[in-house]
C-alpha cells in the first residue's frame, strides 16, 4: 500500500513517514496541495493525507480537483476544531479527519481502517444490487444509475452499500457512524448527513424527492427498493 502525505510542516511530515513506514507502507511526501493534486493524478497511490491549511493551494481545493479525477480514500488533517470547518472537509468529498495535534497511533488506526474499508468487497447479498435505475456492482464497487458509472468517494460508497444491503431496515446516524465510518465522531454525526446529501445528489433523480435513500424523521435513514 502506497500512501501521500501532504502539510507544510516538514517535521511533521517526517514523523507521519517514519511511523507509516514502520506499519509497512510505502510513503511519499509532498508540501503544497498543487503538488498533492498532480502526484495523485498519477493513481499510484491507495490513500492520501491532506493538510487543509497550505500555500499557494489549500488542502479544500486540492481535495476538490483530485474528486474530479480519483476516488483515492483521503484523510484531511486540520487545525480548527469547529464543526463548519470538518464538515466542509466532507463537502469537498474527504473520507475523514483528524484535527491537530493529533495521536499518530490514532492517525494508523484510521488509515488502516479506511484502507480495509477501501478494499473490503461487500457480498451479503451478491455481487450485484439493483433498485429501479440504480445498481451497485459489489465486486467492483461501482455505482451505476441510468447506464452510466457514478464517481463515489469510498465512503459514499460504503453507506449506500450497506442501505442497499439491508433494504427497509433504518438505521440512526449514530449506527451509521459506527457501521461504516468504525469509531463515534463524539457526536458529530452531521457527517452522515452530508454524505447522505451528497449520495442523494448523485444517485437520485431529483434529490429533493428521493426514491430510494430515504429518511425515518427522528430516527435516521434506510434504503427503498
């Protein structure tokens, strides 16, 4: 597994690289988000870890333009702790977070977690899930609606698999958080609604009227068949 590590703060940078390397990984560095967006249009690497605050192009908008060619799991690391701004990290298609300073032995479990998230094949149900215009190839996770494939983040596409999965049943955010994300985000379960969003936006017809990703008011969210 080859993983890019991105932040200003070189000695940073190496201590992330030393402790990754020791797990196993093959690590490669970078400093500026201009330098992440065209490593990462390579596709050589399984996960990237993106600093939002750097110079010339910040993490959001490096996170922003690699979403229009890569699905890479990413991993933002921030310095601001409010809300507003980790949810826009989700809004810019971020699989997770962590905010500075931050525990590296927690920074390896998240990777790890993401990577066998990434990789895992979910076949409860086969290989093949349908539901009107919208299907989900397990094997492959790839989403396809109408005929054509849709670009999904690894964790949109973890969330619908599993509501796929399980069509009918209804699942809380804080369930949600814990099936697909692995961990509680103390609270801040306002993830699971952008991603929600965010799926609805692009698996759906009209998204203000869902067909399939539906929502149990007060309770959460289950899929449609």
């Amino acid at each position: 597994m080859k993983i890019l590590v991105v932040d200003d703060e070189r000695t940073l940078v190496k201590g992330i690289k030393f402790n990754l390397e020791n797990e196993g990984y093959q690590v490669e560095c970078a400093y500026d988000g201009a330098a992440a967006v065209e490593l990462a249009r390579e596709g050589k690497f399984d996960l990237l870890i993106l600093d939002v605050m750097m110079p010339e192009v910040d993490g959001l908008e490096a996170c922003m333009r690699i979403r229009e060619f890569s699905n890479v799991p990413i991993i933002m690391l921030t310095a601001k702790s409010e809300d507003a701004d980790k949810l826009m990290g989700f809004e810019c298609g971020a699989d997770d977070y962590l905010t500075k300073p931050f525990n590296l032995l927690e920074l390896k479990a998240r990777v790890r977690a993401l990577l066998r998230r990434a990789a895992g094949v979910q076949r409860s149900r086969g290989p093949l899930l349908t539901a009107g215009d919208l299907s989900l190839n397990t094997e492959e996770r790839v989403a396809v609606r109408e005929g054509r494939t849709v670009d999904l983040t690894a964790k949109e596409y973890d969330l619908i698999a599993l509501l796929m999965q399980n069509p009918r049943r209804v699942y809380s955010r804080e369930n949600l958080m814990n099936v697909v994300w692995g961990y509680s985000y103390a609270g801040d379960y306002r993830t699971v609604d952008v991603h929600i969003r965010r799926l609805r936006e692009k698996l759906e017809r009209d998204p203000a009227e869902p067909e399939h990703i539906m929502t149990k008011w007060g309770v959460g969210y289950y899929f449609k068949e």
